[in-house]
C-alpha cells in the first residue's frame, strides 16, 4: 500500500533528477579535503549564511554535538529550551559526550527570552558550572515548527555577548523559518557562533546537515567529526544531493506551510481534535485529541489501516508533518480519514 505519509519531512524519496545528480556526481576522499563536491556544498553554505566556513557532517544530530562539543568544555553548563531536539531525541549526547550540564527553560512556543535566562547564567567559581553556551532551536519541532522571532534572537545575542556566551543554532528546518518569515539565511547567519542545518528534512535530500560557523571554529570542529567517526570518504555523492535541494527544494517549501495551514485549519473544526493554530507557522501540526477519550496508539492504527500514517507526540498528542513527496490532493486525503476516525 502506498501511504500518504505525515510521520515527518523525513520520509521523502529522492526524486529521479536528484538521483541522476547523484550518479554522476565528482568525488574524492574528503576526509583528505579533497572532495570537489562536498567544497562546492560548504563552500556555497557558508556563503548563503555569511559565514567563513562549513563542515558536512552524516545527521543533525552530530552537527549539534560537534558544534557544541567545540564551542564548550565538559563541566560547563549551556541553556537548551526545555523541549528542544537536542536535549530530548539525540540519546543524551550533550551530558553523555559533550559532558555539559544542562539548564533547561519553558519556552513559549519554543521561545526563551533574555528576561527568562539572564537571571539563571553562572559565573565561574569554585563552586558552580560557568554558562558558557545558548542553544536555541529554529524552527522549534516539539513546539510545532514554530519560528524564533529576530528580536528576541538580537536580544539574546546581546546577553550572550555582556556574559561572554556562545550562541548555537539547532538549524534544522532553518530554510523553512527563511521561506516563512523572509528572513535571509545570511540575516539570521549574524547572530550565531554556530549553525547546525539539514538536508535530509524539508529539503528532500536523503543524507546529511551541516555545520557552520568562523574559519578557526570549523577547524576545531573537523577534529570532533573524526573522533565521533563522521569522516567520510566520497561523500560527493550525497553532497551533490544537498547543493541540487537546495538550488530545487527551497523556494517550493511555501507550498508545504500552505499546506500544513490547510491541513490544521480542517482538523481544528473536528469534535475531539484541539490544535493551537498560533503555533501552526511552517509544516508542522501538532493536535491534541484528549477531548475525544480515544487513545493516540488506537487513532493511529485506524488511520495506518485507512492508508495514513503520523506519530505520537506525547501522551494526548498526535504529530503531522507536510513535505514535498505530498501535495494539497493528498492533504484533503489525510482530512477525510482524520474526519472518518473522529466520526466513529
Ligand atoms: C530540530 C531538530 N534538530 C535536530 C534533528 C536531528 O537530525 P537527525 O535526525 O539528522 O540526527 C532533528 C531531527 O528530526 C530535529 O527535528
């Protein structure tokens, strides 16, 4: 059965062009420097963000650890908001690898303010762990793909600047933030130390994020990579992937918030079904079903028997996610089983 797919901007296929990019893509041994594809990528990355430089690394998940393992020494504390991706779905690797401790804040909708965490920042002392980091993650995944809004990110950036802090970016769908807002990759380049990006979410590349940041930070950097065992040889075949989503894939992301907007206005009218539309900024839908007294793990069987796959998302809460492998003929799909489940 083909499904229509809403786990997560993940689950996209390459297309047929993009495998043909693939196929005939220049390489060399990377870990040596010399992969022509994969310094075309970081090349044409740090340019798009204003940075120096840029190192390619396998997942998301290691861009954040390698970004924040060389911003940071283990003992020191960095704020994460305390749903972020990189405290709760990356297996623990901040306290486990990078040997930080963590101080975590409720965001609203994702968002700390410089109000909420300047009061909690430590100094260094015998007794305490010294902040020395800021995560901020844009656009937010538990909170709904939800955006940082630029003036608070400016006014962290300024604390961090008064208390001596590195700012990191958990970028992940940062081009669905830039699509949304207008916002440029390079405006948004300004305020981190780092940024972490990936390719294999709304992007559509099968592989692959990225890390940026200045010339001396991705050096050290490059260093973490090889100890994590992110090395990689003629990784151009999947570079090549990245530089085509990105020249493909960008612009068309509109089509995704549009229709995720759809997608959660028709949800929202159905009796059991609650979604806070306010948080329903890019291609992410979070609804809530308490209300219905179904549980998550039943809706979800009923609809994969109906052809329609999503994922839990907490106790009550059901995740949907639009890419570019669906368009609005699938949406409309996926609304009518939604309505079939609630109506039964
Ligand atoms: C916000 C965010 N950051 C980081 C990641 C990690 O990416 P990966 O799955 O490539 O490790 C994800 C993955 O979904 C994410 O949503």
């Amino acid at each position: 059965m083909k499904y229509i797919d809403l786990r997560s901007d993940t689950v996209t296929r390459p297309s047929e062009k993009m495998r043909e990019i693939i196929a005939s893509a220049e390489v060399g041994d990377d870990v040596f420097g010399d992969d022509p594809t994969v310094n075309e990528l970081q090349e044409k990355v740090a340019r798009l963000f204003g940075k120096e430089a840029s190192l390619y690394v396998p997942s998301g998940s290691m861009g954040n650890l390698v970004a924040i393992k060389t911003h940071t020494n283990p003992g020191e504390e960095a704020i994460f908001e305390e749903d972020c991706h990189s405290l709760n779905y990356e297996a623990g690797s901040m306290g486990a690898v990078a040997g930080l401790v963590s101080h975590t804040f409720r965001g609203n909708h994702g968002v700390m303010t410089r109000e909420q965490v300047e009061p909690y920042i430590k100094k260094k002392s015998l007794h305490t762990p010294p902040t020395t980091l800021i995560a901020l993650e844009n656009t937010h995944n538990h909170a709904g793909g939800t955006i940082y809004p630029l003036e608070e990110i400016k006014k962290l950036r300024d604390m961090a600047d008064e208390h001596g802090l590195k700012m990191h970016l958990d970028g992940a769908r940062i081009w669905n933030a830039s699509i949304a807002t207008g916002i440029t990759l390079d405006e948004y380049g300004r305020y981190f130390d780092s940024i972490q990006c990936c390719f294999s979410k709304g992007l559509g590349a099968p592989i692959g994020s990225i890390v940026i940041g200045d010339g001396e930070f991705i050096e050290k950097a490059r260093r973490f990579r090889k100890m994590f065992g992110g090395g990689m040889r003629q990784v151009g075949i999947l570079a090549s992937a990245a530089i085509y989503a990105l020249d493909n894939n960008m612009s068309r992301m509109s089509e995704d918030h549009e229709n995720a907007s759809f997608l959660a206005e028709n949800l929202a009218k159905i009796d059991g079904i609650d979604i806070d539309l306010e948080s329903v900024q890019t291609n992410i839908v979070i609804m809530n079903i308490v209300s219905s007294g179904k549980a998550v793990p039943d809706v979800l069987s009923e609809l994969k028997d109906m052809g329609m796959l999503a994922v839990q998302f907490g106790a009550t809460k059901i995740r949907c996610v639009t890419h570019l492998d669906l368009d609005r003929a699938d949406i409309e799909t996926a609304i009518e089983k939604f309505k079939a489940v609630f109506s039964s």
